[in-house]
C-alpha cells in the first residue's frame, strides 16, 4: 500500500532533522500559519526573531521581515519561501530619494515603520511597527520634529493621536487604500450591530468608521475580548482565521474593497504568493536566502533595538 505522506508531515519533519523554526505573519495563508512555530505580527514577529536558538528561520512573510530576522540573527540562514514577497510601503521609499529627503531635514528625528528595505532602516533612529507607533513617537522629546516614512496613513493617525510635528513620506499600502468607504458604509447599514475594526494603514475615512484600530495582534485581542456577534474587519483577510481559531463561530465581514470583490476580498499578493509547497522547497533547499551587507546590517540594527527596548 502506497502512502502518501501529507505535505504539513513533510515539513515537520524536516524542520525537526535541519533544526529550523518557522515564522509566519497573519496575512499568510492558513495552512502555512498552521504549521508556523509562532504566528504574530511585525512586532511580535521581530520580538521572537531576536537570538533564535535554530540554525534555519524560515520567514513566512514578506521580505522586509526576512531581513529584519536576519539582521537581528546574522549568524543564522533566514529562508523566505518566494523572494518576489514584497511590500507595496517598502518600495515607495527608495533609499536615494529617501536619503536626499532626510539630507534636506537634518534636525528632524527619522522615524520609520518597520515596512521598508534595511538601507532604509540604516538611515533610521528609530524603527516602529503599528502597534508601538504611539509608543515610539511619544518616546522623542516634544520640541523634536519627526520625519516619518514611509507610510503617510499611519503617520497621519499618528498625528491625530499625538499632535506631533511629523513631516510625512507618501508610501501607502495598496491593500489597506483599496477599502471603499460607501460600501463599507452600506455594509454597516445592512449590519447595524456589527463593530467595526481596522487597522492603522487604513485610509482616513475608514479609520473614521472604526471603533477599535490597531495592529493585527491589536485587532485579534480585541475580537476575543469583546463578545459582539459581528464585526467588519479592515485588514488583509489571512487575519480571520486567527480570528476564527482564538473566538470559534464569531461573525467576522470582510470590509469591501473598491473593485468588485466576490472572489478575493482584501488579499495582499505579496504575502499570498507564499505556499505552502514553496515554504517546503526553500526549507529543504535552504534557499532562497536573504543576505543584509554588513555594514547596513549594523546601521539597522540600531533602530531596531531601540523599538525593542522601548517595547519591552
Ligand atoms: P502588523 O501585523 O504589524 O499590524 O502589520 C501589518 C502589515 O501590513 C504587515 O505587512
Ligand atoms: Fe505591504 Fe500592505 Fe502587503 Fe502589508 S498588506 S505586506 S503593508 S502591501
């Protein structure tokens, strides 16, 4: 009798025989988030990725993640399933056109949002991710202008929470920007109990909308700490099954997008483009790798630390 061992079985397998340990973000498909190690989001995920005991970390994610567990572990191979993940914030901030910006700026304290490449880090003094933001911009003295990049809705939330002076970069996530307010209006409409929840990257006008905002992690506490029936979730969908694992039955709305979405909802290509047959080819490869030059790895490495201490 042939037996066909499962692909999941595989993976563990060789996960346990290489001494690897997989990271995944929420965003990634399910059946890759169930066989990650440790499931969280970009805070968390660099919070775990700092002095891993295993020889592989295989980084379910984007790569700006990869590289940031990789300048975190240098000494480690940091495999991501499909190099072409990337993220739509980290290339709308080119590290030369950046560079010329904060040249421009020179009292001005460079913060920026964890979703960007390690030169732009490199050129940081602090690195936050949505849910340390407030956190992390308070921690500069009042009187100091900020620059922040590259995300211009988060910075704009930002503003509104903290009254700073923040000059902002003009990145955007394009899932996050893809939500339609009058459906979502309409959606709410037809569903008057439900709770609107989203998360940071989101336009202004969803923001408006929601009452909860935070980060992913944010967004799934919050679910499971409040027993309402239904809530609208402004976020990539690979969250709802978080969602669904820590509250079973919970009612959850993807929120509308501007394109007619009976299919995919609010799905971000890049992190989709991970599978689970890829996570198992660049485990057993050890390949693709990502690599930080080391003198940008230092650099990084800085801010990176700092939002670490700061979060503790
Ligand atoms: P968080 O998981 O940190 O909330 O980030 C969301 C995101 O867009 C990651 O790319
Ligand atoms: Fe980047 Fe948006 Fe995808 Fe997150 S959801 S990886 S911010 S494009």
């Amino acid at each position: 009798m042939v037996v066909k061992v499962d692909l999941k079985d595989k993976i563990y397998k060789l996960k346990k025989e290489k001494n690897a340990v997989i990271l995944a973000h929420y965003y990634q498909r399910p059946e890759i988030q169930e066989v990650a190690d440790y499931v969280g989001d970009s805070l968390g995920l660099s919070q775990k990725a700092t002095g891993i005991n295993a020889d592989i970390i295989v980084f379910a994610g984007v790569h700006f993640m990869a590289e940031t567990a990789k300048i975190l572990n240098p000494t480690r191979k940091v495999v991501l399933p499909d190099l072409n993940a990337g993220c739509s914030l980290a290339d709308s901030c080119p590290s030369d056109t950046f560079g010329n910006f904060t040249a421009s700026y020179p009292n001005h304290t460079v913060i920026t949002y964890i979703n960007c490449s390690a030169e732009i880090k490199a050129m940081s003094d602090l690195v936050c991710t949505s849910s340390n933001a407030l956190k992390i911009v308070n921690s500069v003295p009042k009187e100091k202008p900020i620059i922040f990049a590259p995300d211009q809705n988060l910075g704009k939330y930002i503003i509104k929470q903290t009254g700073r002076d923040m000059l902002l970069w003009d990145g955007s996530c394009i899932v996050h920007e893809a939500f339609c307010i009058n459906k979502l209006l309409e959606l709410y409409q037809k569903n008057p109990g439900a709770v609107i929840i989203a998360h940071p990257e989101s336009e202004e006008h969803i923001l408006k909308t929601a009452t909860y905002i935070g980060s992913t992690a944010g967004m799934i506490n919050y679910v499971k700490e409040h027993s309402k029936e239904k809530f609208i979730v402004a976020t990539e969908a690979g969250i709802l099954h978080e969602m669904r694992k820590k509250v079973p039955g919970v009612v959850l709305i993807p929120a509308p997008i501007k394109e007619d979405n009976t299919c995919a909802c609010s799905e971000c290509a890049y992190m989709k483009v991970n599978t689970l047959q890829k996570l198992y080819d660049c485990l057993l490869n050890e390949s693709p790798q990502i690599d930080v030059p080391s003198a940008i790895r230092k650099k990084a490495l800085l801010p990176i630390k700092r939002m670490l201490e700061l979060s503790n």
